[in-house]
C-alpha cells in the first residue's frame, strides 16, 4: 500500500498544506510559475510551508546532490515545481498550430488528449504567426467549452501564447496590413471574448520534454 503524502503549496491559487495531489493540482494547474512539493508527514509539511520554498528546494537540491550516484533521487509521485507534475490530465483538450512559415500560412486545432479526437479545427489563414496561432487556439478551446458546460484543463506546449490569453491581449509585432487582416480580426474577436467571459478551466503548458509531442501536433517539425 502506497504511503500518504501531504502536498505544501507555496506559490498557487490558494496556498497552504493539502492531504492528496488532486488537492494540490486544484490549487496549482493553470497558475504561473507555482511553487508546491510533496513530503512523506504533515509534521514536515508545515514546517516547510512555514519555511518557504526557496528554502524547500534548497534543501531538496542538496539532498538530491548528496544522494548522487547512491540510488537516489526523488521517489515516484513527488511532486515539485510547475514543470514536475508526473503525467499529464488526459481528460483534458490539448491545442497546436500548423503553421508554414513563421509568419506565414497558419492552421490550429483542438483534440481530447486521451483519443486524439478531433475537437475543432480552424483552415488555414493566409498570414499569421505561431503564438497568434496558438493564442487563437487556447481562446477557441475555452469558448468551446463554455457552450458545452465542460473545467476540463487546456494544454498548449506556448507559454507565450498562455500568458496572452492570461493578460486578454496578444501582444504580437505582426505588423497590420492588408495581407494579415483576417488572423488580425480573428484576435481582435478572441481578446474581446476573453473581455467579456469568465472560465475555470486551468490553461496548462504541456510538459514536452516529459510527455513528448502534445497531443495535437501537426507533425511538421
């Protein structure tokens, strides 16, 4: 039987000391840059909660450093940082952009990460860049949601395009003109969504390099 572990949230939507990782995710899947880590005793939670985690992963890098080439390592299931969250929610929509140039041609899509299933998919735009792309894709994603009455998480493998949406604007260089009116009124129309609705669904950067290609990768790279 798999030992408890108590989850300390330094940094999240509510910070504290929690009982099980679903706890801990709740209060950390979709927040920028959160802070939590698991330990093996409530007694040792709080002490780090109090601590702070700057001290908390001091402590836990000398460990680990300490243990280096003895067998040790952090255990399966521990938990720490925002990019060491084990495997990813597969209930879940994950986005990506198809796009044939940078700027240039520009396709998005959205699948349910556990079947791959084609969700929604945007034709291609005849000038855009990337992060519009995927920016499109995260808002098109959390409208469709909200029409079906569906919190599950968003994946996208853009961290830029995530703290767009977080910020209502997409702050591209994408000069306007002519040949890049239609992505430009597409994005006009997403920051205006996202102006005037409100979502609870966590918007999460997919782990790439611990969970290989998102789920809805074109395949193009």
């Amino acid at each position: 039987m798999a030992k408890s572990k108590f989850y300390v949230v330094w940094e999240g939507k509510q910070p504290g000391v929690y009982k099980t990782w679903a706890e801990c995710q709740a209060q950390t899947n979709g927040y920028p840059q959160a802070k939590f880590k698991s330990y093996e005793s409530e007694e040792e939670a709080r002490k780090m909660f109090v601590a702070g985690w700057k001290k908390a992963f001091s402590t836990a890098a000398k460990a680990a450093s300490s243990a280096g080439g003895k067998g040790g390592g952090r255990a399966s299931g521990d938990a720490v940082g925002a990019d060491d969250v084990g495997v990813p929610d597969l209930d879940s929509l994950s986005v990506d952009v198809g796009c044939s140039g940078n700027p240039g041609i520009v396709e998005y899509k959205g699948v349910y990460t556990r079947t791959g299933e084609i969700v929604f998919q945007h034709p291609p735009i005849s000038k855009g860049t990337n992060n519009m792309g995927e920016f499109l894709a995260i808002v098109h994603g959390l409208a469709h949601l909200k029409k079906i009455g569906s919190a599950m998480t968003i994946y996208s493998d853009s961290m830029t395009a995530i703290s767009w949406v977080r910020k209502k604007a997409a702050a591209s260089t994408l000069p306007r003109d002519a040949s890049t009116r239609e992505i430009w009124e597409l994005v006009d129309r997403a920051e205006a969504w996202l102006r005037n609705n409100t979502y609870s669904n966590p918007i999460v950067k997919w782990n790439t390099k611990a969970w290989g290609e998102i789920k809805a990768d074109y395949g193009r790279k």
